[in-house]
C-alpha cells in the first residue's frame, strides 16, 4: 500500500476530500519524522513504537575480495509493532 492508496481509502471510508486527508497523513509522517530526528520516542497505541537505535561501527568483509572493510557508526529508525497490530497481522 502506497501512502497514495491510503489516502484514497481514508476519504473513502471519511467523506472528506483526498487533498485534506493527504495533508494530514503528510503531517503524521512529517511529525513522526521531526520527533525521531530530534532523538525522541513516538508511541501510537496499538499500533506500534519507532525509536532510533545507534549501531556502533564495526569490521566488515568485502564478499568479492575477501578485504576488511571498516563500518561507521550510525543512527537507525526501528519500528516495534504493537499487541494488536501482532494479532491482526498473525490473523488471530
């Protein structure tokens, strides 16, 4: 599902129009963006968690040529699902 076809369904199901509902599924993502730039925790109840992770660097392995390939240090988004977002997609 595109976020295309998520508004589509959203002013489907609402009666408003897709340019509103667009907005405001823009303004989710972007605040949910902003937030985990910001190193911050976003928390949507039985939906799920995203948080960023540091990954700290390490030593890699070209698998072409063998050679040791030194890998920095970054930050990563991680998402964790919620309990109903488990059973549903579990199809319990």
């Amino acid at each position: 599902m595109t976020k295309r076809d998520l508004v589509v369904k959203i002013a489907q199901q609402t009666g408003l129009t897709q340019c509103d509902i667009k907005n405001v599924v823009e303004g989710v993502l972007d605040g949910i963006t902003d937030a985990l730039a910001a190193g911050d925790k976003v928390e949507l109840r039985n939906f799920g968690i995203f948080k960023v992770k540091s990954r700290r660097s390490r030593v890699g392995r070209n698998p072409r040529t063998g050679s040791v390939v030194p890998i920095e240090s970054k930050k990563v988004s991680i998402f964790k699902p919620g309990k109903v977002m488990k059973k549903k997609v579990e199809g319990d």
